[in-house]
C-alpha cells in the first residue's frame, strides 16, 4: 500500500511531462505536412541517375566483322 505513494505521483510527473511534449511537438510545427514527406520521394528528380539510350543496332553493324 505505501507503493502507492510513490506510484500515484510518478505517474503524474511522467503524464504532465508527455503533456507537456506533446504540446510543444504542435506548436513547433511537428505535424504540419504529414504527407508532404511522403509523397516527396514519388516525385524526386532522379534524370541525372537514368542512363542515356544509345542507338544499339546501328552501332552492332558498324562494328560486327564478316569473314567474306
């Protein structure tokens, strides 16, 4: 029983602390844009990434050797 008159204050301290953060994460923006970054990685320029297409069959004939 006198658990309890440790308990009953800890969890006060710890709740008004979770209180107290949560309303600070609001305040400073924390949860303006949920979904902004998200969707900001779909719509990323990679072209820079992207290998370049070469015309392959018109160098494969120039380059192909024939033993006429």
């Amino acid at each position: 029983m006198e658990i309890l008159y440790v308990l009953i204050p800890l969890s006060i301290v710890l709740l008004s602390i979770a209180i107290w953060f949560l309303s600070w994460a609001i305040k400073s923006g924390q949860f303006d844009d949920l979904e902004g970054p998200a969707h900001r990685i779909l719509f990323e320029d990679d072209e820079g990434m992207i290998p370049k297409k070469t015309p392959t069959t018109a160098n494969s004939k120039e380059h192909s050797t024939t033993n006429d």
